[in-house]
C-alpha cells in the first residue's frame, strides 16, 4: 500500500466547515485520515509514503463544473484532462453538441466514452427536447436511467410554456431539475437565424446604439425565468437558472427561494467580472449569450453570489476556433473559454473581499452538487479523494497564449491563485512542477 | 508622393492634410480640430476647375472593396482618386468569394497581399473596416459599416451645409427617419455635435436606437416637435432590409407621421434646407415635389462634394502615412 501524505495543509471541507491546518493522509481512492501529525496514523515500516511539504498551501474537494459546451471540433477527452489540470474533478457537459445527447444510447456512450481514468469525471444533461424545435419531450426518463443528471435545452431556452409545464411536471416525478438558458428568443431576434442582420448581438443600451450592434434587452431574461417560476410552483418542480446576468432575474429568483420554492440558479465569471463596455473595440472574445450587460446588472450578480440568491459559479465554457472569433463581431460565433480560469476567477472574488474562501469553495463544490442531486463533495475520513490543492496568494497573469483552450474573456487579468495539484479518486491526474518540489525525500 | 503645390491666392488649409491615424474608420473621437480641416481642404477642392490638374497621388494604388451595393458611394470614391491620379480597382465581393466560404480576413490578407495604398471597405457588419485596419498594414476607409458609421458621408453632409449655410455650430439640425439602422445618423450625430450644433433626432419610437439622447442629441417621436425651427432637415431611407418587419405599420402610415411634405416643413425655418443621403424612397421619408426643390433641397449637391470631401481624405491619408514613415 502507497500513502500519500499531505503535511501541514490547511484543509477546507465546506460539508463540515471545517477549516484548519492538518495531515491529510490518502491511501487509495480514499482519505485515510486527517489529523494534527500523520506519524500516529502511519508508520513507514512496511509501507511507501510519498510526504507532500504543503505548508501555506490549501486544499478543497475538486470543483465541480455544472456548465460546459463541447465544441464540434473539441475532444471530450482532451477536455477532461484540462478541466483536471485546472481544478475541476467533475463537470457537466450540455446536450447540444453533434450529435445531439438526446436519447438513451447516447448518454450511454458518452458515460462510457469518458471513462478514462486520472481525468474529469463527465456528467451529462440530456435534452429536454427532441429536437430544436422544442415541441416533443424526449425520453427523459429513460435517459436519467443512463445517468442523465438533469434535462435542459442547453444555449436554446425551451420556449414553448406548455412543453415547459409537461417537462417539469415530468422531471420533478423522477427527481431530476430542469435547467433554462433563459432567453426570449423573439425579444432577442434570434428566432430568425437566417440572416445575421437582425439576429441580437450584445445588450441593449448606449453602448450597442454607438457600436451600431443589434440590442438584446436584458428584459428578454427575466420573461422566461418569471414564466418559469410560475410553472415551478405549479408543478413542484426543481428549476435551475443558467448563467443569470441580469439584476431583475436575480431579484425574481430571490422572491421565489423565500417563498420555498425549488428555484436555484448559477452564474459564470465573465457576469460578475465584466461588463458591456468590454465590447466598445468590437472584441469577439466577450460575444457571450447571455452578453455582458450593464454595470448595475454585473453589481447584482454579485450581490446575488454574496446573499446566496446565485448557488454556485459555472465556467459555461464554450471555446471556439480562432476562425470563427476572427470575424466581423455580427459574424462572429458566440461563446468564450472557462474551464482554465473558472477557479481563478472566484478566487479574486476572495481577493477583492466580496466572498471568503470557504463561500467560494461551496460555490465551486457542494452548491452545484446539491443543485443537481450529486454526491456531495468532502474532505473527511473515508470519503472518497477527489480534491485539490492550490496556492491562494500565486500571482500571476492570464495569458491567452499559456492557455489550452480559446478565447478567454480574461486575457491580460492579473490574478492571485494557482491549482498546483488535482487528485481523482486519489489519482494524481495534474501536479504542477511546484508541488512536485515540496515532496519530502 | 508629390503633394498638390500651393496657389497664391488659396487659404491656409489648402495644404494636404496630416491626420492623427492613417484610417478613417470613424467620426467617434476625432478632433474638431481634424475635421475642420478635413471640410476645408474639401472645399478648396469643390472650388476647382474640374480640368485643374490635381494628379498628385500617380502609381497609388487603391482597392475599393463592397461587401454591399452601392452606386453613389462607389463611384464618387472612384472619381476621387483618379482625380488624384491613383490607380483604382473596384471589386464587388457581394457574390464572389463570401459565397465560396473564404472569411473575410482570409480575402482582407489576400487583397494585402497584393500591396495596394488603400483600402475603401464597405461591409453589411459593423465594425468589420477597423477588424481590416487591425490586420493589414495599408490605409482603411470605412465607406459604411453595419449600423455603425458611414465617416465620409457625414463629412460631405457637412461640407455641403457649410458651402450652403456658412457655419455648423449653433445650426439646429433635425435627422428623421430609421435612426436605429442608421450609419449615416449616427457619423452625423457625431459630426454635427462635435462642431457645436444643436442636433436633434426624429424616428417612430419602433426605430429609436436605446439611449440615443447619451450621444448628445434630442430625441422626437413628433415629427412636427423635432423639426421645429431646424435649420437643416435631413432625411433617412427606412431600411427594410435590416429591419424585422415589426417596425411600422405601413409604408403610407410612416408617410403620414414622419414623411417630410410642405405642411410639416413649414415649421421648420423658413430658409431650411433638405438633405438626403440617398437612395431616397419617395412618398415614403419625402414627398416627391420637396425632393425636386432645387430651392430647398440639396440632395444633388450632397453628391457633388461627395467627390470633393473623398479626395480630402485620401489626400490627407496618403500624407499621414508618408510622415508617419518619414518620422
């Protein structure tokens, strides 16, 4: 037996809440212990231990991702491994992707396909609908029985209020939630995909009235979530909000959870870290859907992180080609990359004193695994070793050019924090060159 | 490049003019200053015997490329610089190689390829002009963009009330029409505020761009209230082409609030003159008659100094950029 021995880290288990320095000693896929020395825990007579030095460093149970898009041209398996590099030991991947995750045969297939181990582990949402159309439910039944984790229509809002009614009523009587991308398609001129003339392109305000852009108006949110809420109550159902971006659906959300119903909803970091001025040199990387609105609106995402309205942080990663980006900004495609900086990102929510550490942890860990019924994450004996381990005060810069996946809202962004270790099923799947220095001969 | 020699009796500005970029991709944030100049030395051109020699710009090379019809546009930037002598080629990729799935910027670094001075882009997408100016390393006239600018329209818009009217500043200027689609009002409104007039828009509130009145104009939805007094109307086509079809009721309805007749126009100034920046649809944004009021109408001097403003500007970028290599 081989023993892991990480010796005087600061261990955050948002389960628990417990916070404090300790010896955490992992022995196969297992945390076999956490104490004040691992010496009274282990000896090493008979057995090889591997002794990290991780004074000043921090670990938490591994993020869990409950939002990314993989790309026509991406490989799920290259993406699990940069999700791992990046912190992440779980993520959830969205039904739109060719071919379309919409039956059971295919969430089968995919599971299967992200087997491989010392990487992400991949769950799936499967189509709420059949087709785009969004007229006819899809087995959803059958593909929760695959292990299919929640149904929704990934960037599309599932539009029709009756399909919405059946679809929850359905998914609340096998437990599983419903998640919108929460966008009038009308309001937003998206319905008309023909041409790329009267398709929405960013906010509506002054800012798309000097570039000369098309306006969605953030009202276009708000519609489908306050419609939404209304057939949750009528139905019991649990419905989560994707990437919410805007200050009336947060309030309208934060009405319903007092009223006790199952409304739960995420937000992504270009919300809460940029606004609609980004867009003033036409730059493609911050062409978003939801698009980057006002600054009041970036205000209230934040106040929704900080009184729990918004239960966790997604990176709602959806990299495109250097191809599709380098365009005229109408012509451009839309969606950025998130995966490499989700945790950075609400780390400098940390650092710019908004959230502690540990609310942020839960954001990334317990919050999006309660949303969707997961296996909660902890660091405790016995519990399984999916973690990670970082350093929160690394300064550093975002750079395009070091990272794996393209374009990021956030390039040139000085950031404090680096993932310096990712364990999965107490695997190493990443270690950085740092810690790999720290073991102890 | 020889630069067009200086006569006795010309005024201080005619002298090419040096510019802060070697682009003109937007009214935005350009200087009065800038502008001024740029109007001046097109009114010395607009005052020329057309058989004065003004060729000083030989073995330049400009490509006019149109992503979108124009006639107007096209063939005054074509008659602009052959007037100074510059080799043109115009070529019209409304059919050609967008069809065939070559991205724009693959076509912008072949066009480069071929070295030429500069570069006239009209695009369908805003914003498309500065991706060009961002990639290629020859000069870029922005000939309209999307709903985003259209920079030498609103030069020669105000070279032509100045020839007419004298001055700009303290000038009420009404702009009617489909503001929202609108590159020509939004280069206009930036013009015409930063030289000091008192701009004022006038569109069915369906075709009012969100927070217009923060670019410094008024905004009417009664035709009758915003051209009151004006000085200047100016007229925009309504764009159908860019529009959703949920804009207005009917052609005959618009005419109706916010095409100009002589009933409306009454309010305005007695000496008010019109524009256009044409294609006009007449019946719909103007009735026939005022258009043809060779009184009151200066829509066919707009497109005369359309020639004179284009050849300011070229002039002015070929002499930006040969003191941008000089320094």
């Amino acid at each position: 037996m081989t023993f892991t021995v990480l010796k005087s880290i600061k261990v955050l288990n948002p389960k628990t809440y417990f916070n404090d320095i300790s010896d955490v000693v992992i022995c196969n896929d297992k945390i076999f212990s956490i104490c004040k020395d691992f010496k009274t825990e282990v000896s090493n007579q008979d057995r090889q231990i591997n002794i990290y030095d991780c004074n000043g460093l921090t670990m938490s149970p591994g993020l869990i991702d409950m939002r990314v898009n993989i790309g026509k041209t991406e490989n799920l398996t290259a993406i699990q491994k940069i999700a791992a590099e990046n912190g992440i030991t779980s993520m959830v991947i969205l039904p739109n992707q060719t071919p379309k995750l919409n039956n059971p045969s295919i969430i089968d297939h995919i599971k299967r396909q992200s087997e491989t181990p010392n990487v992400t582990k991949v769950n799936i949402y499967g189509a709420a609908t059949k087709d785009d159309h969004g007229l006819e439910m899809s087995e959803i039944g059958l593909m929760s029985e695959m292990g299919a984790i929640g149904f929704t229509n990934g960037n599309k809002s599932i539009k029709n209020s009756l399909v919405m009614r059946r679809l929850m009523s359905y998914a609340a009587m096998i437990n599983r939630p419903i998640i919108q991308h929460a966008e009038d398609e009308d309001l937003s001129g998206l319905n008309k995909a023909s041409t790329t003339l009267i398709n929405g392109e960013m906010n509506e305000g002054e800012i798309s009235t000097r570039l000369g852009l098309i306006g969605i108006p953030s009202c276009a949110e708000v519609i489908i979530v306050e419609r939404d809420i209304r057939l949750a109550k009528l139905t019991g159902a649990s419905y989560h909000v994707a990437h919410v971006s805007t200050r009336d659906s947060i309030n309208v959300i934060r009405e319903a959870k007092k009223i006790g119903l199952k409304v739960t909803c995420d937000t992504a970091p270009p919300y809460f870290a940029l606004n609609e001025t980004s867009l003033l040199s036409y730059n493609t990387a911050f062409k978003l859907s939801p698009p980057l609105r006002k600054e009041d609106d970036r205000l209230a995402v934040i106040e929704g992180i900080q009184d729990g309205t918004i239960d966790a942080i997604a990176s709602d990663h959806r990299a495109r080609s250097k191809d599709t980006k380098a365009q005229p900004f109408s012509a451009a495609s839309v969606g950025a990359s998130g995966i490499e900086t989700l945790f950075l990102m609400t780390l400098e929510l940390v650092h710019k004193k908004i959230i502690d550490l540990n609310k942020a942890i839960s954001l990334l860990t317990i919050n999006p695994a309660n949303v969707l019924k997961m296996e909660k994450p902890s660091l405790e004996k016995d519990g399984l070793a999916d973690f990670i381990i970082f350093d929160e005060n690394y300064h550093d810069v975002i750079n395009q050019n070091n990272l794996k996946t393209s374009p990021t809202p956030f390039d040139h962004r000085k950031i404090k924090g680096k993932i310096l270790g990712t364990f999965i099923n107490g695997q190493v799947a990443h270690i950085n060159q740092i810690l790999k220095d720290k073991i102890i001969k | 490049m020889n630069e067009l020699k200086k006569n006795k009796n010309e005024s201080f500005f005619s002298s090419p003019i040096k510019l802060s970029s070697n682009h003109l991709l937007a009214i935005e944030g350009m200087e009065k200053s800038e502008i001024q100049k740029l109007i001046e030395r097109a009114d010395y051109f607009a005052n020329l015997d057309r058989h004065t020699n003004t060729k000083v710009l030989q073995g330049y090379v400009v490509l006019n490329v149109f992503f979108e019809n124009s006639t107007r546009t096209r063939v005054s930037f074509e008659l602009a610089a052959r007037r100074l002598g510059a080799e043109v080629i115009n070529i019209s990729l409304i059919n050609s190689s967008i069809k065939k799935g070559e991205s724009l910027l693959d076509t912008a670094s072949t066009l480069n390829a071929m070295r030429p001075d500069l570069l006239i882009v009209r695009h369908p997408h805003s914003g498309a002009p500065l991706l060009f100016a961002d990639y290629l390393n020859c000069s870029i006239i922005n000939a309209g963009d999307g709903r985003h600018e259209h920079p030498t329209q609103a030069l020669l818009d105000a070279l032509t009330i100045k020839r007419r009217v004298g001055y700009l500043e303290g000038l009420k200027i009404s702009i009617c029409g489909d503001i929202a689609n609108s590159r020509v009002a939004r280069s206009n409104i930036h013009l015409l505020t930063t030289m000091g007039a008192e701009v004022r828009c006038v569109a069915p509130s369906t075709l009012m761009p969100s927070n217009l009145e923060n670019l410094g104009v008024k905004c009417f939805s009664n035709m009758k209230m915003g051209i009151k007094d004006a000085d200047v109307v100016m007229l925009l086509r309504l764009q159908n082409e860019r529009m959703t079809g949920t804009e207005n009721p009917s052609e005959r309805e618009y005419f109706k609030f916010f095409g100009l007749d002589e009933a409306k126009l009454a309010l305005a100034n007695p000496n008010a003159v019109i524009m256009h920046p044409g294609p006009m649809n007449r019946g719909v944004e103007i009735a026939s008659a005022l258009a043809d009021d060779t009184n009151r109408s200066l829509i066919k001097t707009q497109v005369e100094m359309g020639v004179a403003v284009r050849m300011s500007i070229i002039e002015a970028l070929n002499h930006t950029k040969n003191n941008m290599m000089k320094n």
